[in-house]
C-alpha cells in the first residue's frame, strides 16, 4: 500500500508554476494528492497538466508579480508557497527578491505552514551578476518574512523538453562548426525532476528543512566544451567545438538581439558546482541522476534517420 503524504488534500501555490521546473513540480505535487494552484503571468502555458489531476485537484490563477495584491490573491488560502520566478530580463529586483519576500510574508499572514524559494548556486550578495545579487537578495526577504522557508538553490537544470539540452541539441543539428561560451567552466548540471523532487520532500516536511538552505547539483562536474561534445556523440553527429575567446565572447553578450547577455556569459564563466559545507540534494532524500543517463534516448529524434539510425555498439 502507497504511503499517505503529508500534502495530500493540502492547497499548493506555485508561484511561477507555468514554467520549466513549476510543470514537473507540479507533477509531482498531484501524485502525491495535493491541491495545485498554477499561479502565473500565462497559467494557459501549464494546462497540459489538466488530464494529470483529479476533478478539482488543479487551478489556475493570473498573476503578475509585479503587484502586491495579485501576490496576495494568489497566495490566500495556501497551506504551502513555492516561489520560482527567475529571469534575466526585466526588473530582476522586483521580479526576483521584492515580490518574493512579499508572497512570503503574505504565506506567513495567511497561516501557510511551508514555503520554498528557488534561488541558485552561485547567489551572493556582492556577486558580480545582477541575477546572483537579486537571488541572494530574495533569500534575505524570504527569511526575514518567513523563517521557517526553505531554500533551495539548484544548478543549471536540464531536461528534455526546455533548459540546455535542447537549446545546444538544435545547435548541434544544425552547426557543422559551433563555438562554445564558457567553455572549461565546470558545471553540476541537474536533471529537472531530481529538483522537484526535492522542493517536494522540503514541503512534506517543514519542521526538519524549514529555516536550511540546500543546493541541487548533479553527481559529476562537466565542462561546457564536454557536454557539448556528449550531445553531439549522442547524435552520432561529428561536429567541430572551439572556445569563443573571452573578449570577443563579451563583445558578442553586450550587443542587443545575441543569444546571450552578459549576464549569462558571467554565470557561463564562473561556472556551477556544489559548494563544500552546503547541504545537497541527498538531505532531502534524492539520489540525483547524471546527464548521460539521459542522453541515449532524447538525442534519438535529432539524428539523421531518428529512431531508425544504426545503433553504435
């Protein structure tokens, strides 16, 4: 017999719950009986979880971060908040640390028993990144507005469907000759679902990971020029990798309508691994999975005969 959650019939808020981690919290969040509230700026992008949850088990509400009483509408009623809005564009200030520490302290004014705030390895106050700033600053808020939140703090996330795996496998179908950003920066890249399940675990027991910061990393260090590389193979693609030198790759990230900025460029070349003495995915119960796990079965529909190209040995 299945074990009982704690959050089953308990009321979840995803606060950004329409983007790429939201949809697999989410998931998660319905199979172990809970109440999903998809609160977003476009919820429609997240109504493919409706054939996933029972007759009144999912909502979705409009919400724009930016306004305090949009915030406040969302979040009434919670048992738990998860606050997951990242971005490079806009008012990072306001998207990611102010409207995060005032869903916070709304989640506390309204008797929620749990919140979780996405932040990132690599958020710091004096970082030289506004998105690190701005993270770390959202984690200050949510504390000082709920101190029993739980932070987590995830590297870069990959998947099938959205995040780097995709982005550099439609790159390498189609580039003979790729330059490679960041390209011996190390990086714990981890698997979407190994995150979610840990916000997850986090929500089912506030009393043990309320008030902790824990990182979510994967289980090897890969470089940037490497996981290229590992796409590629898995394609059964030869393609020829060089490092964009460092000056010309910063020209590239100030000009406007370029596939990066600088900000993404700094976090590229200062990398992402786990740091010593930060508790990990394993305190909350989750073995993460690496990369190559993966790799074999989603590159098969970008090779040259998809599933019908030969098999290497």
């Amino acid at each position: 017999m299945a074990k009982t959650s704690p959050l089953e019939g308990k009321l979840v808020t995803l606060i950004g719950g329409s983007g790429f981690i939201g949809t697999h919290v989410a998931q998660d969040l319905l199979e172990c009986g809970a109440r999903v509230r998809i609160a977003a700026r476009e919820p429609e992008k997240a109504f493919s979880l409706k054939p996933l949850a029972n007759l009144g088990q999912l909502q979705f509400a409009r919400c724009n971060a930016m306004d305090k009483r949009s915030i406040e509408a969302c979040v009434e009623g919670s048992d738990a908040v998860v606050y997951l809005i990242g971005t490079f564009e806009g008012d990072q200030q306001a998207l990611q640390a102010d409207s995060a520490g005032h869903a916070a302290k709304c989640a506390r004014d309204t008797g929620a028993t749990g919140f979780v705030y996405i932040s990132a390895i690599g958020a710091e106050p004096e970082a030289a990144t506004g998105y690190y700033r701005t993270k770390a600053d959202g984690e200050r808020q949510v504390l000082e507005a709920f101190p029993k939140a739980t932070i987590i703090r995830p590297s870069v996330v990959f998947g099938e469907e959205a995040g780097l795996v995709p982005m550099f496998a439609d790159m390498v179908q189609m580039m003979p000759l790729m330059p490679v950003f960041g390209a011996e920066s190390q990086f714990q890249v981890v698997w979407v679902d190994d995150v979610a399940a840990g916000i997850v675990a986090a929500l089912e027991d506030p009393a043990r990971h309320g008030g902790k910061a824990y990182e979510a990393a994967g289980p090897e260090a890969l470089s940037m020029m490497q996981i290229n590389e590992m796409i590629a193979e898995a394609q059964g693609r030869q393609r020829t990798f060089f490092a964009m030198p460092d000056p010309l790759a910063r020209i590239i990230a100030a000009l406007p309508l370029t596939p990066i900025n600088s900000d993404q460029l700094a976090m590229l070349e200062s990398g992402s691994t786990a740091s010593k003495g930060t508790p990990q995915l394993d305190k909350l119960g989750v073995d993460p999975k690496p990369l190559s796990l993966f790799l074999d079965r989603w590159m098969v529909r970008y090779r040259r005969h998809g599933r019908f190209t030969e098999t290497r040995a």
